[in-house]
C-alpha cells in the first residue's frame, strides 16, 4: 500500500512543535516542509494511519489552539474553504486561514442613539457567490428590536468627523436592551457621552466614518457635553 500524502498550511512557528508531535508517533508520520515562507508542509502517513493522525490534527486544532489549514481553496455548501496562511492584505478569494487587523482607539461623545433592526423573518434570503448573506436595501425588508443598534458620535476635529459605532462581544443583549430602555425613558441619558472607540487607521477617514468602528467603554471620567436630544430615537 502506498504512503497517504497530506499537504498543509500552518502558523510558521508551529512547525517544529507540529514535526515533534506527529514523528513521536514512530512510524506512523513525517513531516517535511515544502515551502517555509508560507509555512506549507506535508505529512507522509503509514498505510492504515490516516484516521488516527487525522484525529490527532483535529484535537491539536481544538485542544491546543493551532492554526492549520488544507493547501487547497475549494466550496462547500457556497463557502470557500482552506487557503493561505498570510500576513498582509487577504483576499476574499484567496480564503486565506486568517488576517491581522490593527487597532487604535479615539474619544469622541454621543449625539444620538439607534435602535437595532434586524431582517424579517418574512423576507427571502440571497446570498453572494460565497454564500455571505446580502443585505437588501428597502426599508421593508426590517422591523426594529427592543435593543440599541449603534451609537452616532462626533469626533472632534478639523473637521469633526460624526459617524456610527457598533458594538463588540462584550456587550451583550441583556446590555443592549438595558441601555435602549434607558434613552426611551431618558433621551438625555446619554447624549453628550464621552465614549472610547477602537477602529482601523488605514482609511478611517474614507466615506465619513471610522473604519470598523466599536465602543471599548464609556470616558466618564471626562466632563460630557452639554447637549440635549432633540430629535427622534427611531433610526428609519
């Protein structure tokens, strides 16, 4: 029987931890690598192996936090899969195992807030190419929720820059509705707010908003504007 191949991409600095772990199985793998620029490498499996080192790539994956991918980019159920490991600018179509986004934060205070809509369950679903939801424009396709949506804040500056901000996995929707039954009850709450936002620099100016813009926490200790809301608490 011949020798089952398996070709990989990994976290560079894993391959030797990767090597060690699979040829302590004597005799049943070895690893090579064909190229260690993009970390690619290749397991060589025993006949009769290919299960057990398959569940041994599995388990270092979920138990150990490895990052492994299969060389090949291919479709199932409309999403690509597999790819590169890269660092840099990534593709959609490159599929690649992950990108490194960089941060930096800002202050900026709230000058209203938005209530959260979702996409009725009414409404057909399309889908891209990738199978990633599209996102229709009429307004019909959505009814609200009793939960904040976003916040609109300002930034000072020359100009200032006024934009929405979401909200990351730290707040849940127990925090979502608190706050959005909160600025019903009290539009004045939290207008004037001073917030800290992470986002991307590289074209945060572009289009009017900062890039990937997230609420980090609340600047209380910097003294809130003195405005008052005014207008209506319904974003549509």
């Amino acid at each position: 029987m011949e020798t089952s191949r398996k070709i990989l991409h990994v976290d560079r600095k894993e391959i030797n931890y990767l090597r060690t772990t699979l040829e302590s199985y004597d005799g049943m793998a070895v690893l090579r690598t064909i190229d260690p620029h993009e970390a690619r490498i290749e397991i060589m499996m025993s006949p009769g192996c290919e299960d057990l080192i398959s569940a041994l790539l599995d388990s270092l994956v979920k138990d150990e936090g490895l990052m492994i991918r299969h060389t090949n980019i291919w479709r199932t159920k409309n999403r690509m899969r597999g790819g590169f490991w890269k660092h840099g600018r990534a593709t959609l179509n490159q599929a690649v195992m992950f990108k490194m986004k960089n941060y930096v934060t800002i202050d900026g205070y709230i000058l209203n807030v938005l209530q959260r809509r979702m996409l009725k369950d009414t409404w057909p679903r399309k889908h891209d190419q990738n199978g990633n939801l599209i996102r229709p424009l009429e307004k019909d396709a959505y009814t609200t929720t009793d939960m904040v949506g976003a916040f609109v804040i300002e930034v000072p500056g020359n100009p200032p820059l006024i934009t929405e901000i979401g909200f990351g996995k730290g707040f849940d929707h127990d925090w979502r509705r608190k706050v959005w039954h909160q600025f019903v009850q009290n539009r004045n709450l939290y207008v004037g707010r001073w917030v800290e936002v992470m986002h991307m620099p590289h074209g945060a100016m572009e289009g009017g908003r900062l890039r990937g813009g997230r609420l980090i926490r609340f600047r209380d200790d910097i003294k809130r504007k003195t405005l008052v809301h005014t207008g209506s608490y319904d974003d549509s």
